[in-house]
C-alpha cells in the first residue's frame, strides 16, 4: 500500500453553492434544476484553465490546479460567468458560490486527492462571502504580481481541524460594492488624463501627449494598480468634463491629473492625484528639473502615486520603475515624435513614426522602448494593408527580439511578437506563450488582451476569446478598436443583438469610424436584414475613401444579396488597383466568394497564404462562410495554417 501513495504540490479549489440545502428542503425540483445549471456553467471553465475537476461532493467541486495563478483566474471567470447569469435571473433563482483557493502538498491515488492541503481549502471556501473567492498567504504569495484585480488581507482566521490561525485574502471583485470594494479595488483603477500643453507652439503638443502615454506606462508598471489606456483618455483632451463625470464614463476612483511646460533644456510639470468619489487631493507635486531628469520625474510620480493609493511596491516594481530607457535626451525626443504620429494611425503617420525611431536607435542602439515602437510600426502597417506581410511581420519580429535582447521586461515587443508568431508563423503555442508573458509583465497593457483575443478568435476558441476582450474593454473602455472587437466576438457567440447595441454604441461616440459600420452590416446580414446590411457597408466604403479593405467587404455582401453584377464591377476595380498598389489577395478571394467565383476565390487565398496576409485567418468566422469552410480545399489551407482540429 505504501508504494501506492504518490505526493504533488497542487493548487486546490473548493466551490460551494450558498443556500443549497435549505433551498432543496423549500423546493426540491428548483434546487436540482439550478444545480445542474450551475455545473453546466462552471465546468467548461476549469478545462480552460487546465485545471482538473477530482470529484463533486453534494453541491460543490473540488478541482485541481499546476499554477496557482490558472487557479485563481478560474475562480474569478466562474465568478463572473455566474455574475452575469445572476443578472437575468430574479432573486429565487440565482446561483451564489463560494470559493476557496490553497496550494500545498497533496497525496493521490484511485483518483481522489487528500491531505492537510484539501482539508484547507476547504475550510478557506467557508470565510468567502457569498459570490466571492478566499485565498490563502501560500496563494497570495504567488499570485499577488500577476492578478489583474485587487486582493486584501482579511487577517488571521482560525480554520476548524487546521491547528494554527492562517492569513488569509480576499479577492475584490469588480462589481462587488460597499466601501471595501470601492476602496481597494476602484481606487485603484485610475485615469492618467491627458495633460495640459503650457508650451507656446502647437509643433510641441507631441511632448505633452508623449509624457501622457510614458506616465500611463510608468504607473502600469505596479501591478496591484489598474490604469485606463492611452486611447480612452485622450478624449478627454482639452478639459470640457469634471472629475466627476470622467469618471462615472471611465469607471475609475482615482484621477491623476496635471500640466507641462518645455523650454529649451528646462522641463516644469505640475502633477495631482485625485479622489474621483470625494474629488480630494491625495496628492500633488511641482517639478522644475533639466528635461534630462524626465526618466527620475516619471518613476517620482509612479512611486507617489503607489503611496497614496496604499499600494506596497515589490523591488522588482520599484527598480523597473526606476530604470532609465535612454540616457540619451535627443534619441527619448525623437521617441515621443514617433509615438505621436503612430498613434494617429493613418498610413502617413505610421510612416513618420519609423523615421522618427529609426533616429532614435541611431543615437543610442540601446534604447529598448525605440525598438519596440517599431516594431508596433510594422504589425500596424500589415494590419491596415500598408505594406506587404511578409515584409512588414519579418521587420516586426526583428525589431521586437532586438528590444526583448535589451529588456527582457518590457512587454510590449513580447505583445507585438506574439503576433508575428501567430499571424506570420502560424506558431500557435509560441504565440499564447508571449501573449502569456506579456500579461504578466504589464497586466495594465490593453493591446494584448484585444491581440490576445483575435489570436483566440483564429483558433476557434470563442469563449476564451469573449473574455480576453472584455478585459481589454476594461482597461480601455473608449477605444472604438476595442469596443467593435467587443462587438465582434458577441457576434461569434452568438449574441447578436448585443452585438448590435455594441456596435452602435462605438458608431454613436464615432460616427465616421468606417469600420463599425462595416461591423455593424455584417451584423445585420446574420439577421436577414439585408437592406441596412447593404447601406452600412456602402457608409463604410464611402467613409474610408474607397478603402479595398471595405470595397471588397460591400462587393462579398452584394454579391451574397443576389447582384452579383455590382459586385463583379468592385472586384474588377479591385484587380485593377492590385496592378499597381498591394491589395490585400485575403480580401480580393472574400468577394469573389460573394459573386459566386469559388475557384478564383479558393486560388486567391492560395495567393493570400503565400503572402502571409492574416486576413486569411477572418475566413473561419466570417458571417456567410459556413458552406466554404466544408470544402476540401479549406481544409487543406486550414492544415497549413496550423488550425485544423
């Protein structure tokens, strides 16, 4: 029997359903009912999360997990999921769970687990409160540098059958309310606004918008604290709106705030953070320094903004905070140029935006953060059609691996990497791996949960996807890209109504954004609305300047509405302007799908694999595409492109 007992580290997980036996006393058929429901909603989740699901027992589970970190992100996705079931359900019926996480020695056999490790987390699922998760210090240890939401100490607990009193933690949920949760966790979702230009010269707003983004990205660097995306604040530019109201839209408690002035080698700035519910100062300062002290004013600002939020800095936090990109004030100048234009996202400003780093690495070969821009530069530039694939992903790949071999810890090459792998390389595992290490290093990055959830999206995985997105939505609840790839992945789903509102939320904030109501017609072609399908394609052909992208999407539905001869005209056009600009082939082989031209279209994404166009990987969830994806050729391409099941 003694060689039989075999012993592992495991992260375990208890689950239980509050209020279970009473409810099964009052109504039998209501408790079994809820029940399975309950289980139809939790298990996919644990497969997600590699865990492994040991057994029921009665109403709960009790789960497996290698990483402790798999088992808390478990946990907070069972939660939400059962959130928003709860939501559409009136007060009799809802579901309320509790859970309780701890990692320790566990002994196994016969397919069960025992041990001191399982009898804690069982007794740690009893302090959570209904609806919330407990963790153990063991947990917390682990964990606490890497969750993207808030956990506090709940102190010392004594744990019935667990001899000594245990530390324990609790994590604060989103939605949950009362003043715990407003305190840790939406004091610690904070704005950086946009900060005001003292300098005369417009030709100088660049600087203002860059200390922005770098500040953003300064305080990003402190895990435990959740920060807005550069996208979503900057419309804020140029004030009109109160703390208040900025924040109720943002969804944030705290607000920093401020103003810049540049003059000559001199730099002023003029810096406060702001209690969004109280619109109390928690803090503020003056800075009056030599631009090259810029790097030493950030991490002073990062550092004060920890202590007035209560946040304890790990020293790994504190030196990356402190660590100066560039030493050279010339070459950070020339970044801050780049990042302005590339942010414009037009075809001329992403143009700029390489001269201006390329500069920049020119005057220090060491600047990390230059190489990383440009390597954004370059999956930006494939994306929107600007340059050839194969062009454009092996000058991102080069780029970003030069700035990784500098600075290991930046996140953002890790992000444009990982799409290279999975776009251009088709090297899936690789691809969630830097997706992986990305979050880790800068959980407050929203570009790769929205880069993360396409990838889900290719793979086929549209749960995963769905969920990645909304976390993006989080950190960046005003970007339009983000919010119609909300809309898209509600679509795939199969949420379409939602979708709808989603997108004409974004077309409400942007009415001349052509790719939400690209989105949008799509979205109304799976309803069989065909006529406003048409006319919101037609909106986003003419609202893009005849974009290819859009004449090609408006000549695919025309064709799938019966007029195929309006959509032979635009694919004419379109093979025309191949002869002398690059059209993406993906896009020419989608049309010709519409117009009813199979053979032509299967040997234009022949073209489009050769090329490495990633719009090929649209084709598996593309509305109207189903009867394509059945032929034999599909599948072959599906196989090259590593997706085949």
């Amino acid at each position: 029997m003694l060689a039989e007992i075999r012993r592992r580290l495991a992260a375990i997980m208890f689950t239980d359903m509050v209020g279970y036996t009473s409810l099964s006393q009052r109504n039998e058929s209501l408790a079994l009912a809820l029940l399975d429901e309950q289980r139809r909603l939790v298990r996919p989740h644990f497969a997600r999360h590699n865990g492994k699901e040991i057994k029921t027992i009665g109403d709960g589970f009790l789960v497996e997990f290698a990483s402790a970190l798999e088992a808390v992100r478990c946990a907070f996705d069972v939660q939400q999921s059962m959130h928003e079931s709860n939501a559409t359900r009136a007060l009799d019926s809802r579901m309320m769970l509790r859970i309780g996480i701890h990692v320790g020695d566990v002994v196994f056999g016969g397919g069960d687990i025992h041990g001191d490790a399982v009898n804690i987390a069982s007794r740690i699922e009893v302090v959570a409160e209904s609806g919330g998760i407990c963790i153990t210090e063991q947990v917390f240890d682990q964990v606490r540098n890497k969750f993207e939401f808030p956990i506090v100490a709940l102190g010392p607990r004594e744990l019935k059958s667990v001899q000594l009193p245990m530390q324990v933690y609790k994590i604060v949920l989103p939605w949950e309310k009362g003043e715990e949760g407003r305190l840790a966790s939406e004091r610690r979702r904070i704005a950086v606004l946009p900060l005001v230009n003292m300098i005369s010269g417009p030709a100088d707003e660049y600087f203002a918008d860059g200390m922005t983004e770098e500040l953003i990205s300064a305080v990003s660097k402190i895990h435990d604290i959740r920060v807005i995306a550069r996208t979503s604040v900057m419309k804020y530019k140029g004030g009109g709106k109160g703390i208040a109201e900025i924040s109720r839209e943002l969804k944030v408690g705290s607000v920093l705030e401020g103003s810049v002035r540049k003059a000559g080698s001199r730099l002023r700035m003029m810096v406060q953070l702001v209690d969004a519910g109280s619109e109390e100062h928690l803090w503020s300062e003056n800075y009056d320094r030599e631009l090259g002290d810029v790097f030493a004013i950030q991490s002073d600002i990062a550092q004060r903004v920890a202590e007035a939020l209560k946040v304890e800095l790990l020293s790994s936090e504190k030196s990356d905070i402190e660590k100066k990109p560039t030493n050279n004030p010339e070459a950070y100048t020339l970044y801050l140029k780049g990042r302005y234009h590339w942010n414009e996202r037009t075809r001329a400003g992403n143009d700029k935006a390489v001269k201006y780093n390329e500069k920049a690495v020119e005057l220090d070969p060491g600047f990390a953060l230059a190489y990383a821009a440009l390597a954004d530069c370059h999956v930006v530039s494939q994306n929107y059609g600007w340059r050839m694939p194969r062009d454009a992903f092996s000058r991102a790949k080069e780029y970003a691996l030069k700035a990784i071999e500098i600075d290991p810890g930046l996140a953002e090459p890790h992000a444009s990497l990982a799409f290279v792998y999975a776009g251009y390389e088709y090297k899936w595992r690789e691809a969630e791996e830097e997706f992986k290490l990305a979050m880790g290093l800068k959980a407050s990055y929203a570009y790769t949960y929205q880069w993360y959830s396409l990838i889900l999206r290719f793979m086929g995985r549209l749960d995963e996807s769905y969920e990645q997105i909304k976390r993006a939505s989080a950190l960046d609840p005003l970007s339009r890209v983000i919010g119609i790839n909300l809309g898209f992945e509600l679509l795939a789903i199969g949420r379409t109504k939602e979708a709808i509102e989603q997108y004409r939320r974004v077309i409400e904030s942007n009415p001349d954004y052509a790719h939400a109501h690209f989105e949008l017609g799509w979205a109304y072609y799976t309803e069989a609305r065909m006529d406003e399908a048409i006319e919101e394609l037609r909106k986003s052909a003419v609202m893009s300047g005849d974009d290819p992208h859009y004449k090609a999407e408006l000549a695919c539905l025309l064709g799938f509405a019966g007029r195929r001869g309006e959509a032979n005209k635009i694919i004419d056009e379109l093979e025309a302007l191949s002869k002398s600009t690059y059209v993406n082939t993906a896009k020419i082989a989608f049309a010709l799908f519409g117009a009813g031209r199979v053979d032509e279209a299967f040997s234009y994404l022949e073209k489009s694999y050769d090329e490495r166009a990633d719009q090929i990987l649209y084709f598996r969830t593309h509305p109207g595409f189903e009867d394509f994806l059945r032929d034999p050729r599909w599948a072959s391409l599906e196989k090259r492109l590593g997706l085949s099941k």
